[in-house]
C-alpha cells in the first residue's frame, strides 16, 4: 500500500463536504472542507443515464425523480428548479486537485464503480480510497486492478470483517450506537493487522467521542464537522491562545450557535461574543443596536421582548443554508463552551451585568469568561457585583498602561496601532496580552508574530492558524 496510508494521526474526512456549513454534496461545501483543513473529502457518487457520474448521495430528487432515469442535463435542470445540488463528480474532481484534498468515494450506483476509477485516473488524483456499501464494488475493483484502496461500508448490525472480506479498508457505519467506540477494542484492531485491514469511522460530531476515537490505530475519521478531527495546537515556541471574534464568522453567521460550534470544534480556546438584554430582561447575543444587518427584522433590538427577537431569521443574511438560524440566548452559548471546554471574551453591549453574571454563575463558568465593555462604568459595575471578574481593557480606551491597571485587569488589549513593545512590558507587570486584528494580510501576522502577545483576537482565525503551521513546521 501506499506511504499515505499510514499517517501519523487519523486523516479529517469532510462528510460530503463540511456539511456542517453548506448544503451537503455541493461545491461549496467542499470549498469550506479545504478551507477548515481537511484531508479528504467523502464524495457520494452515483450514475446518470447518459452514464455521466453526478455526487449526490439519494438515489432521487426531492420530487421523487431517480438520478438514474435522467440524463446529466436533465439532472442539472430539475436540482437547479429543487434548490439542491447535484454537482458533476468532475468537478469536484478539479476542485480537490486545486485544493490538495484527497477524494474518499462513496459510489452508491454499482454501475458507477469502474468509471470513478477511470476518472481519478484520468485526473491524476493520488490520494483516493474508493468504497460503497455494496461489496461487489470492491470485488470489481478488485479484478480491474484497482491502483486505490478499497473500502466496504459496513452498516450496524453486520459483522465488520465478514461484510468487508478482501476490502482494503473497513468503514464503520455505527454513527446510531451511543458508545461506538467500547466495540473498537485492541483485539478488534489486532484482528485488523491480521487481516492488512484499515479502518474509517462513521461520521462523528460529538467532541467528546472525537476526542477518544482520534486517539485509536485508525486511517480516518469522516465528520460534518471536519475541524473537530484536528484541533488547534498552539506551537510550543509560542503558546499563542486564539479568540475567534463573534465566533467563527468566515463559516457561519456571527454570534450564533454554528459559529460557536465551529470556533470551539477548531481547537480555539475563545469566542468573543456581543450581549445585550431584550425589552423583558432576557440576555442574549447580538452585536447591532440596530436589527436589519443580521436578520430580517428592523428597528433597534432594545425595543422588542426575547419571543419577538426569537422569532428572527439570523441566518438568511450570511447564506440561504443558515436560514431560520435564531439569535441565542446567551445560555445556549455557555452551554456550549462547557461542552467543548472552550472560555469566552464576553462584551457587554447593554446586558445587565446582573443578569449576565446570574447566566454565568448558573453555568458554572465564572473562571472561563472574561469581561470588556466600551461603557467602562458597565465594566465597574460587573466588578462591584462580582470581585473575582476577569477584566479587559483595551490600551486605547485609556490614556495609558497606568491607568488601565487601575481597572485590576487581566487582560490588556492591543492593536496594530499601539505601541506593540508594551506587550513585553505587560509580561514583566505580570499581565497578559491580547491582540485584536480584524484583517487577513500576512505581514500583519508576521509583526502579531515578532511581539507574542498571549492571546490573538482575530476575525480570519483559520488563517493565522495556517500562518503558524507554516511558520513553526515542526509544530504542524
């Protein structure tokens, strides 16, 4: 077999696609893979009747239409009237030869087996495993004198390597089993050896499970999410922490749950997030006064009780695939950062510090949330209400590193545009470091880089952990 087929951790399949954040099986969905690091990207593949292979994963349209009875054409008419993707396997193809991305096949028509096998060929493409839940098509592989490995998808309830006899690898299914990894035991990766047998795991979303599976002796892992599969780890030289600023918003709508997920999923150690208090009280997460920008309301949201603000579109403005996304409570945020183990850089707008402390306390996350506020007497009061408060204060808001201690801060804040050589002086005062860039150009990450603050608060955090695997390769 192949060098690449014994990595030095599982490789990050994208589901069909990072699936997580755009229509499954589309382009773009596999364009967001690339981008959030995956390795290989889970393609479903299935045949038209002119014999032109289509990556689509149901054997019909949503009206009922089998691909199988319709030509390329009428396939790429009748999804574009359907508002769902059905996208040429060549050109995902193309795409993945750009990106470096390695093609995980998942042929659902046996007819298509041996023409995806052309294809990869024709294209060049070196990394691909290809597989189905039919065995046959490894059999066929097989007697074409398959150059890929081959994969047989093994559904729950079968026995692993009876229904994946002679495969190359063997892809578990069990994403329906609750603790799917108390099967994989070390006699069942011993028998693996045995056999020359690799194995593939389900698509995973859960960062607890995750966080087990990617420990084993395995090939890969498939996920929606494909960021969860590698998580961010700050080189050694630079133990930079990384806050996503309204979460990670080149993915998602900003300060919404999906943000949140793919923030803390990536490794990052902060979201920053924006609250405010509704006309009833309630505190949620919203940065605008004014409504229209993220949803299809109008009007400043300080108007309107947290039934009407709940009832809001946040997600139409970033991408149809987000539609009907909601504006969170700030609860359902916390409730996600103690999932993940993840800390967040709380902005109070407007938010009662009361009742945002009250939200807090509830989650137990006190020690894993730091404050900041443009009204610095929001910020005392917090501090009145709360002694042990973690504070910010950003160096421009204040004449001068002085005064900012006088706010018994933490954390100070920087920008480009300040004196960058405090950050040293900063660390010999025994404070920390934080600095905020909202752009993407590298030489800004070059000079972040030349002064080592301890927390960057970026909006392209996905760049700047890209800059670092290529500045410190040891560490990627």
């Amino acid at each position: 077999m192949s060098d690449w087929l014994t990595p030095s951790r599982p490789y990050s399949i994208a589901h069909r696609g990072a699936s997580a954040y755009a229509a499954d099986c589309s382009l773009a969905a596999y364009e967001k893979a690339a981008r959030l690091g995956a390795d290989f990207w889970e393609v479903d593949i299935r045949s038209a009747a002119c014999g032109t292979l289509i990556t689509y994963h149901d054997a019909a349209l949503p009206d009922g239409k089998r691909l199988r009875d319709l030509t390329a054409e009428q396939i790429a008419t009748e999804a574009r009237a359907q508002n769902v993707p059905a996208v040429p396997f060549l050109s995902v193809v193309a795409l993945a030869v750009e990106t470096g991305a390695g093609i995980y096949a998942d042929i659902k028509d046996r007819e298509a087996t041996i023409p995806v096998m052309k294809a990869l060929r024709a294209h060049g493409v070196e990394r691909a495993i290809l597989g189905a839940f039919d065995p046959a098509s490894a059999e066929m592989l097989d007697a074409a004198q398959c150059p890929y490995p081959r994969a047989v998808l093994v559904p729950l309830g079968a026995e692993p390597f009876e229904y994946a006899k002679g495969a190359d690898i063997i892809h578990l299914c069990w994403e329906r089993m609750e603790r799917p990894q108390d099967a994989l035991t070390p006699e069942f990766f011993d028998e693996c050896r045995k056999r020359g047998q690799k194995v593939v795991l389900w698509h995973e979303e859960d960062p607890d499970r995750m966080a087990v599976l990617c420990k084993l002796p395995v090939l890969g892992i498939c996920s929606d999410r494909p960021e969860l599969v590698h998580p961010f780890r700050p080189p050694a030289e630079w133990p930079v922490e990384i806050t996503c600023h309204r979460g990670a918003c080149e993915f998602a709508p900003e300060n919404t749950l999906p943000s949140t997920h793919c923030a803390f999923a990536a490794g990052f150690h902060y979201v920053e997030l924006d609250l405010r208090s509704s006309a009833d009280g309630r505190v949620y997460v919203f940065h605008d006064d004014e409504l229209s920008r993220c949803t299809d309301g109008r009007g400043s949201s300080t108007w309107y009780d947290f039934e009407h603000l709940r009832a809001l579109d946040a997600g139409s403005h970033f991408d149809p695939f987000f539609a009907g996304e909601r504006i969170p409570e700030f609860a359902e945020i916390l409730d996600i950062a103690k999932r993940y183990g993840g800390q967040l850089y709380v902005e109070l707008k407007d938010a009662d510090p009361a009742a945002t402390l009250a939200a807090i306390n509830a989650a137990g996350m006190l020690e894993r949330c730091f404050f900041w506020a443009y009204d610095l007497h929001r910020l005392n009061a917090l501090r009145a209400l709360c002694p042990q408060a973690r504070l910010s204060v950003r160096l421009q808001d204040v004449p001068s590193l002085e005064a900012a201690r006088a706010f018994n801060p933490e954390i100070i804040e920087f920008t480009l545009q300040d004196d960058l050589t405090q950050i040293a002086t900063c660390r010999d005062l025994g404070l920390r470091s934080m600095l905020a860039y909202m752009g993407n150009k590298r030489t800004h990450f070059e000079q972040i880089a030349t002064h080592r603050p301890d927390i960057v608060n970026l909006h392209f955090p996905f760049l700047f952990r890209d800059f670092l695997a290529e500045k410190f390769p040891a560490h990627a």
